[in-house]
C-alpha cells in the first residue's frame, strides 16, 4: 500500500515530467486549482487518468471525473488512496 507522501510524491513527478517537461519543481499549492493555475487542461486530465490507472493500477470511471478528485494534488492523493484502499 502506498503512502499519501508516495502518492503525491509520484503525480508531482508526472507531473513535472509530462507538463512541465522537466524543468523546475511543481509550484502549486496543494489545494489550489491545477486547472486554474494553468498546470492542466482537458487534454492533459485524460493524460493525467491514464497515468493514475497505469502507474497506480486502477480504473478511474467516468461518474469519478470531476473536480471534487481530481482538480488539485490534495483531492488527487485523497482520490487515488481511497480507491487503492478500496481494490485491498
């Protein structure tokens, strides 16, 4: 089972890797907007789901795609733990 520090700790490689393209560190704070802060669009959400189901190894389903999981880091490592602790 992965930590919460391990969960973030890897969408904040994600990322700094694939939005960021590899420059610098993720600044944002944790319960801020990855939408508003410019970090994310629509196209990188769905980039975003495939990595949360690939690398974390779960199904995302649609009625799940909404802010509430998946718009800040916080709602993201909450998100991805709930379901990690769901597939146990």
């Amino acid at each position: 089972m992965k930590s919460d520090t391990e969960i973030r700790s890897a969408i904040c490689d994600f990322f700094v890797e694939n939005f960021l393209m590899g420059e610098g560190t993720l600044a944002v704070r944790d319960d801020e907007s990855l939408l508003e802060a410019g970090i994310i669009d629509s196209t990188g959400m769905l980039e975003m789901v495939m990595f949360l189901e690939q690398h974390f190894g779960l199904k995302v389903e649609d009625r799940e795609l909404v802010p509430e999981n998946l718009d800040s880091l916080a709602n993201l490592v909450q998100f991805v733990g709930r379901k990690l602790r769901a597939a146990r």
